[in-house]
C-alpha cells in the first residue's frame, strides 16, 4: 500500500508483514544506485527523515534500520530497482493497536534473525490491525 508518493520514490508500506511496526520500503525506478541524480538523493533523504519522524511520534521508535538490499531481484530472475528498507527500532515495550509488541532483538541487525524460524521476530498484527497501523502512519505523513 502506498503510504506516500513524490517525485522519484514511492512509500510503500509493508501491509504484508508488519514484524517492526511501522516498517517501509522506498522504492524508485532507477536500476543502479550510481544511476540515481542528486535531486534523487535529496528527496530520498527527505522522505527517510519524514519516516524517522512519523514513527517517533506514532509509535515512540528508538531508532531505525535503513538499508539498500537488491540481491533478490538478480536471484529472482527480476529487473532490478534501488529501493530502502526503512525499519524501525524499539529499545522498549510498546502498546500498539491494542497489542503490546516487543523487539525481540533491538540493538542487531533487524536481518541477523530473519532466516531462523526459532529465532525470527514474528509479526503479531491481523490484516486488519495492519491497515490501522497504515491509517497511523498516513494520517500523520506531511512532506511541504
């Protein structure tokens, strides 16, 4: 679900899984990162700050994982596209949509768990609890 969308990049919220709530992907439509212009640059700079401050406020986030993580689209067989993994990090227990959540492992790579079925951090939102998240999240996303 598109969170945001601005000249170059698109936020997208991930409704599939929400294991760190509040988590995006910003996508563009460049194939490289040495491709993207310096316009590019700034307005993914812009749009990764607004993140950082929507999720502070919504949700009390600590800190956040951003990440650049293209492998898949050449596994995959897919045209590949720079996109952001924007993850956010909370030290503390946090009540959300009614559930509390914690973050299993705050403070490691939000990627070290994710191939361990035993260890991974589960996403304990419904579909429905997701789209609240979503509702949040949109309600508070200003870019001037």
């Amino acid at each position: 679900m598109d969170l945001y969308k601005e000249k170059y990049f698109t936020v997208v919220f991930e409704d599939w899984c929400q294991e760190f709530p509040g988590s995006c992907i910003i996508s563009g439509t460049k194939e490289r990162l040495s491709d993207m212009t310096s316009e590019e640059w700034i307005e993914l700079g812009i749009l990764e700050k607004e993140l950082e401050r929507v999720c502070k406020k919504v949700f009390n986030s600590t800190m956040y994982n951003f990440a650049c993580l293209m492998n898949n689209a050449y596994r995959d067989e897919e045209k590949p596209h720079v996109h952001f993994w924007f993850v956010p990090r909370y030290e503390k227990e946090i009540s959300i949509v009614g559930k509390k959540y914690k973050d299993k492992h705050f403070g490691y790579n939000f990627w070290k768990w994710s191939n361990s079925k035993f260890r991974s951090q589960k996403d304990i939102f419904t579909k429905e609890e997701r789209l609240k998240i979503y509702e949040m999240m949109k309600k508070e996303f200003i870019i001037e």
